[in-house]
C-alpha cells in the first residue's frame, strides 16, 4: 500500500553557495563559508558575522510509496 511519506536526506552544502534558511533560530540569508560532513560554517551578509555549527542542512521532498520500505 503507498502512503505519503516525507524523506530528509543532508543537503551536500559547498562553499560559496547562498542559502535561505525558512524557519527557527537561523532563519535567513546565509552564504556558506566551509562545510564537511560534520560541521559548517555560514555568514550573515548583512552584518558579516560567522558561526560554525553541526550540521543541520536537510531537503525534504514529500512522495507517495511504499510504507514501511521493503529496504
């Protein structure tokens, strides 16, 4: 039987690539600075301020199938 199911899978940010950040604490512009599997590094173009955090980047795209996987 499908059902709707919503898939997260990290979002392989690279350096120099300008996100918007649509909700939470850091809603917003960004450009991303540095980035690994692990942590990245964003700055805010208006103020020019930099933090680092753990990574937190997900797309999500919303599917009709299968559910549970057979996977």
């Amino acid at each position: 039987m499908t059902e709707k199911v919503v898939f997260f899978r990290p979002y392989p940010l690279t350096p120099g690539l300008k996100i918007y950040i649509e909700a939470g604490p850091r809603r917003g512009d960004w450009l991303v600075i540095a980035a690994d599997e692990r942590k990245v590094t964003l700055r805010c173009p208006v103020s020019g301020r930099e933090f680092t955090w753990d990574s937190f980047c997900c797309f999500v795209e919303e599917r009709k199938t299968e559910f549970p996987s057979s996977n």
